[in-house]
C-alpha cells in the first residue's frame, strides 16, 4: 500500500474542501438557503439584547408591569421563532447530504472497481473501507454542520461587533483586542492539528485491515492458536491509535480553553469600564444590560470556532484521503481502441464470412449463440466443420471455438501422447492467442530488477489447447493474467486471433475470455449469482455445474439459491474450486484460461472433471496452468517456463523424452498426486 503515513504536507483545508464542489452542486440551492434560514435565526438572537435594553430603560424604569410582560412576550416569540427557523434550517439538509454521501460512496466502489490490480496489490483493504466509511462520514457531517456554522457564526460576530460598536464604541473596542491573538492562536492550531488528524485517521484504516484479516483469516488464527498474537497486535494498534486521539484531544483543549479565557478577560475589562460610565451617568443601565447580552450572545459563536476549525480540519483531511483513491488512474484503453471492427466485428486479417466477436458475457443475449456447433448440436454422422475451408471457398471459418477437423484429415502425432494429441491442417497462424516478445515487470519492481517475464514467443492456436508448466515462482500466474489484461505487458504484445489485446476495450477482452484462477473467490452471494457472474443463462448454469462435477449443489437447503457466506467458506475448497471452473465455463468462453483448476479436488472427481473438461475444451483455446500429468494430458501441447522464458514447446511424451526440466517437474508432481486425499470440509 502507499505510504499514507509519510509527512508529506496536505494541501490547505481550503483547496481540499473546494474539491467536493462538484458533490455540492447539485444540492446548492438547498444548502445556500439552509444558510441563510441559519443566518436570519442567528440574528434573531441578537435581536434579544436590544428587547433587554428597551424592557429596562422602559417598563422597568417606569415601574410598568404590563411593559415588562409585553417585553417577555416579544423575547418568547423571538426564542420560539429562533428554533422553528434552526429546525427548518436541519430539515432543508438532511435528506440531500444523505445523498450526496451516497453519490460519494457510490462513485468511490464504482471508481475501485475499475483500477489496475496493481493498485490493489499496493493499498490494504482496510484503507478503501475507512475512506468508503468513516471519512466519508466525516465530510457529510462537515457539510451538514460546520460549513454552514463557520460561515453562520461569521456573520453573527460581525453583526454582533456592529451593535456593540453602535452601542458604544469604546466598550467595544475592548472587546475587538483579542481579534489578533485568535487569528494566529487558530492558524497554529490549523497547521499542528491537520497532521495528527491525518494520522489518526490513517491509523483508523491500519485497524479497519487488522479486523478484517482477523476476520477472514479466523481459521488459521484458531488453527495456529495466534489468537494471543493477533489480539496483541490489534492491542497496539489500538493503543497507537488511542496516543493519537488523545493528542487531538490535547491540542482541540488548549485551543477551547484559550479561546474561551482572552474573551472572556475582554468581557470582563468591558464589565468594569461599562460600570465606570454608568455610575458616571455616561452610560444607560438599560444600555450596559444590552451590551454585555450582546457579548455573552457572541461568546458561542466566538468559542465554537474551535471545535469547527477541527472539525474543517478532519474533513479536509478526510477529502485528500477521498480524492486520493480518486485520482488513482484507472485502466485506460488504448487510443483507437472500439467496441467494433471496421468491417463487421471481425479482428484484423480474419477470413471473409467469419462469425463475429460474441459480445461480452453478462450482456443481453442473442437470439442466437455465436458459436460453433459442438459434438451435441450436430447431426448424427454429420461430418466435422474444416477450419480452414473458408480460405478455399468453402463454408464461413468459425472462430476459436471450431470442432477438430473431420477423422479422415486427421493423423496421430504421438500414441503415448494421450487420447487428443492429433494434428490436422493448421488454421492460419494468426488465429488463436499468440505471444510476441512479451516482456513484463511489476510497476513497483526495484529499479535493474529482472523482469519476471522475458522475450515471451508463444503461440496456443486456434480450438487448441496449451499447457503450461513450469517450477513455483516461474511466473506461470502472472503470464495467464496478461491475457485478460489484469496487468499490462511491459513490451511486446498478445493477440487474440490477430488483434492486439491492448487495443481492444477491457469490457469486449474480458467477455472473450473467461479465466478460473487457483484461489477460488467467492462471493456472499447465492450458488447461481457466484456461477452466472461467467455469463450465460440458467440452462447454462445447469450444465456448468455438471462439467465442474458440482452435484453437491443439489444437496444444498436451497440448492443454487443457497447463500455460501462470505469468501465462500461455508464449502470445502474442493467444492468452491469446481463452483469456480463452473464460473468460467458458463459463459461458452471463446478463449479460457485455467491456473491449475484441479489442484485442490480428489483423484476420483479430478478424473470426472477432467472427462467432462475435455469436451469443453475441444470448443475453445485454452490455457491451462498445470503441476500434474493429469492435468497436462487435457492439453494438446505443452509449454515448458523457465527463467521468465519459454524454453520449450511439445507435448507431454516429447517433452519427457527430450527435457530434463519437464522429466524432473513431472515426476515430482507424480509423487505428489499419487499421495493426494480427498479435500475434506
């Protein structure tokens, strides 16, 4: 995650705050008015003093009970009306700030959801909560109250100064003394109070990721015994926390406790001298009775600016936290890039009269499926679709996703290679996914750092399936994710069916390619809801269930519709792995990438899976990260990565004969898988 503790200095509470405008906008009219009913109450009190001033040099002077009741009335019906027009003033707010919390928080998870996974391999979760919570709180509290009430209260004191002026000028003059003091008294409490308010708030977020690994990470805690450790650790966290909030406490009670004193020392030099001129006949009683009303009606306003002032503070601080989640870069399309080819749909230097690009899954559906027929739609006895009969005239080449060529094209390349190692007239060489001169490097990578990635050459054709092999930390998982752009190459280019993956939209790359990675992610949402987030429709869903050998779902409470809980953990990780190969098969991806799909099923599942795989995979171009022969055997050729390099390209019985890396890699995936047990719950 980025530094956010650095002592990096935030831009003004000013220009920090300015930046919600754009939020602000749409409820102006109501908050400018909710402003001014504010301002009219608030000078309603102001008017109460002078009734004071009018009841005592009048009715009380002239001994008129009935004055005195009459001045009662007008103080009663000014105190009445003050509340009635602060009531008003909350009820013009409420419901637009609400909304404008809701349009922050919404436009932050929509924001999220489109940045680079890099970004979230950099910032901890608990970060995006407390910003998405906590602080976005912060700032509908600020607008609801402070914003109005720093600009409320201003109005007010200048008023209030301008009666006591009115009223008497020196007297006033002794209250304006402390002016200066405050000013900078405030401007130091701004500029000590926004860095430990930025630190609090930070450390909030470092507490809110603590909680929710704990959370998630329960089992292993209980496992582990850690529980000790983690409470230790949360422990700490709270304590640094607590020093944190205790120092605002400090620096919010000096400044009170200063603002509150030099007024009130002014009040009370004004108290004295104001007697002196009563006493010399200068002043009226009824006039020093108004004056020092007016002053104590000023000391709110006066001693408010400092828990406002930190609240500003907070709330400035809260939008830099805000608008730094913001201004991350989302992932940007490359110029040029659109949703449709020049002529038809069709990628750059596809055959005449191919089928176009299906379009990206979730989207509505088609009355019909581009798609080739499979095994299932054809004819009993019909023959096999040729790949490449459109080239000579024939029928229109269906994209990856074609049937295999016709028997009587086909001949064996390899008896021990396995039941679908054939080969057959090659589809043109620019189909299927092609790696060229890949390169990548991870952003944050240390500067003369190897890149994981180097000089990639690979080429899965059309309707074929790849294995890739490769020892742990080769880089396997970080290759798959280049296809779908989760990262973006660092030179080179990947083509799918020869077009350049970084000048196609994200939305139309990822409804052509369908990924299932090793970690299976759930969601707490139903069986249905976590399959269908692949595409398709129920019917689909039937059969992707059945592919992935996920009969267990039928025995569910609720079958589909049972909810699995958060992360899915109510399943064993046997079953959440088939609910996600189920995912990614759903959708009849034209292209699939699979990151060791099997690895946390049973042999005897594994072999139901993978006899169900097999028909899936005769109708795409796949990618199969894979650790074990038996998954190799799914694939027609096999890549071996080594050194961030494809260092050799075969199927499983060439590359056993002729590397000794394979040989070596193999053979211990076999000892493994031949002690592997059932995936328990």
């Amino acid at each position: 995650m980025p530094d956010t503790h650095a002592a990096t200095k935030d831009p003004s509470a000013t220009r920090s705050l300015l930046r919600l405008w754009p939020y602000v906008r749409p409820i102006r009219t109501r908050l400018f008015s909710a402003a001014f009913v504010a301002i009219v109450a608030s000078c309603l009190g102001l008017v109460i003093p002078l009734v004071l001033k009018w009841i005592v040099d009048g009715p009380v002077a002239d001994h008129d009970p009935g004055g005195v009741w009459l001045g009662a009335l007008y103080l009663l019906l000014l105190g009445v009306a003050e509340a009635a027009l602060f009531g008003f003033r909350r009820w013009l707010v409420a419901r637009p700030l609400a909304s404008v919390e809701a349009d922050m928080r919404a436009d932050l998870y929509r924001h999220v959801q489109r940045l680079p996974v890099s970004f979230h391999d950099r910032w901890a979760s608990g970060q995006l909560l407390s910003r998405g919570t906590t602080d976005l709180m912060l700032l509908r509290m600020f607008l609801a109250f402070p914003l109005t009430f720093l600009v409320v209260n201003g109005v007010t004191i200048l008023a209030g100064f301008a009666i006591l002026l009115s009223q008497q000028w020196s007297l006033g003059l002794v209250l304006l003394v402390p002016v200066i003091p405050l000013v900078v008294l405030c401007s130091v409490f701004e500029t000590r109070y926004s860095l430990v308010a930025r630190q609090a708030q930070d450390q909030v977020g470092d507490l809110t990721t603590v909680v929710e690994e704990s959370v998630l990470g329960i089992r292993i805690i209980k496992g582990f015994g850690q529980h000790r450790s983690q409470a230790l650790a949360f422990r700490e966290l709270s304590r640094r926390l607590r020093g944190t909030e205790l120092a605002k406490a400090r620096l919010l009670a000096g400044l009170w406790g200063l603002i509150t004193t030099i007024p009130e020392l002014a009040i009370g030099a004004a108290l004295v001298l104001g007697t002196v001129q009563v006493a010399d006949g200068e002043l009226s009683a009824g006039t020093l009775v108004a004056f020092l009303s007016t002053a104590l009606a000023l000391r709110w306003p006066v001693e408010s600016i400092g828990f406002l002032l930190a609240m500003s503070q907070e709330s400035a601080t809260a939008t830099v936290r805000f608008f730094e989640a913001m201004d991350a870069e989302e992932e940007a399309e490359a110029p040029g890039a659109s949703t449709t080819h020049p002529s038809g749909d069709l990628p750059p230097g596809a055959p005449q009269g191919a089928a176009p690009l299906e379009p990206a899954r979730g989207s509505a559906p088609s009355p019909v499926l581009e798609r080739p027929a499979s095994s299932a739609d054809r004819a009993p006895g019909a023959p096999l679709p040729d790949p490449c009969s459109s080239i000579a005239g024939g029928p229109a080449f269906a994209l990856p996703g074609t049937e295999r060529p016709a028997q009587d094209e086909l001949t064996l390349s390899d008896t021990d290679g396995g039941p679908d190692h054939r080969t057959a007239q090659p589809p043109p060489a620019h189909l299927g996914i092609r790696f060229e001169e890949v390169m990548f490097r991870y952003l944050d990578a240390a500067p003369g750092t190897s890149p994981v990635l180097s000089r990639i050459d690979l080429h899965i054709r059309a309707g074929e399936t790849m294995a890739l092999v490769g020892g742990t930390g080769s880089g396997k998982t970080t290759l798959t994710a280049l296809v779908p752009r989760l990262h973006e190459v660092s030179g080179g280019r990947i083509t799918l069916d020869g077009e350049d993956i970084a000048l196609m939209p994200r939305e139309r790359l990822r409804g052509l390619v369908s990924v299932a990675f090793e970690e299976p992610t759930l969601f707490s949402a139903s069986v249905g809801d976590n399959v269908l987030m692949g595409g398709g429709s129920p019917d689909d869903l039937e059969r992707a269930l059945d592919i992935a050998q996920a009969q267990f779902v039928r025995r569910l409470p609720q079958g589909v519709d049972t909810q699995v809980g958060e992360q899915g953990l109510s399943l064993s990780g046997g079953q959440r792995q088939r609910l996600a190969l189920a995912r990614a098969v759903v959708g009849r991806p034209r292209f699939l990438i699979l990151d060791d799909p099997l690895s946390a099923l049973d042999v005897h599942t594994e072999a139901l899976v993978e006899a169900a795989l097999r028909r899936v995979l005769q109708d795409t171009t796949a990618l199969v990260v894979a650790h074990r022969p038996s998954t190799v055997m799914l694939a027609d050729r096999v890549a071996l990565l080594s050194g961030g390099r494809i260092t050799a390209v075969g199927t499983h019985q060439e590359l056993l004969r002729g590397n000794a890396e394979y040989a070596w890699l193999m053979s211990g995936a076999e000892e493994r898988h031949d002690g592997k047990g059932e995936d328990g719950r």
